[in-house]
C-alpha cells in the first residue's frame, strides 16, 4: 500500500487516465473527488462487498444439484 500525504486540491494519478483530488478536509472526514473514464466501475467499498457476495450466492444458488435437477 502506497500512503501519501496530500493537501486540499492536491492530486494523484492512477495510471494515465485516473485522478483522485482531495476536495476537502474537516476534522477526520476527507471528501475528495475521483475523475476516470465511464468505462471504469467506481464503488465505494461496502457497496463492492455486498455486489461480490450478491454475486457469490447468485452462483451458489444457480449451481445447487435441486437447480441442476430442475434444469434437467
């Protein structure tokens, strides 16, 4: 992991096409601002979490031998 210091409207590049700008800072709360191209997803990660395990069970429950069954 890469840690960094940045101050209000500093930046750093990810790559040649991701920004990310510290927008603001109040008290331990930092807001910042992400610029990339649409075709790359943004999440914030509890909502990445809850997409991979939704993911997770849909694999779970399609792949179950009463499915598998069903299908045949």
């Amino acid at each position: 992991m890469l840690a960094l210091s940045r101050k209000v409207n500093e930046s750093i590049m990810i790559g040649h096409d991701i920004e990310i700008t510290i927008l603001e800072i109040k008290g331990e709360q930092v807001k910042i601002g992400i610029n990339a191209p649409k075709s790359v997803p943004l999440y914030r990660k509890e909502i990445y979490a809850q997409i991979q395990e939704a993911n997770q069970e849909a694999v779970s429950a399609e792949t179950s031998p009463e499915v598998l069954k069903k299908l045949f």
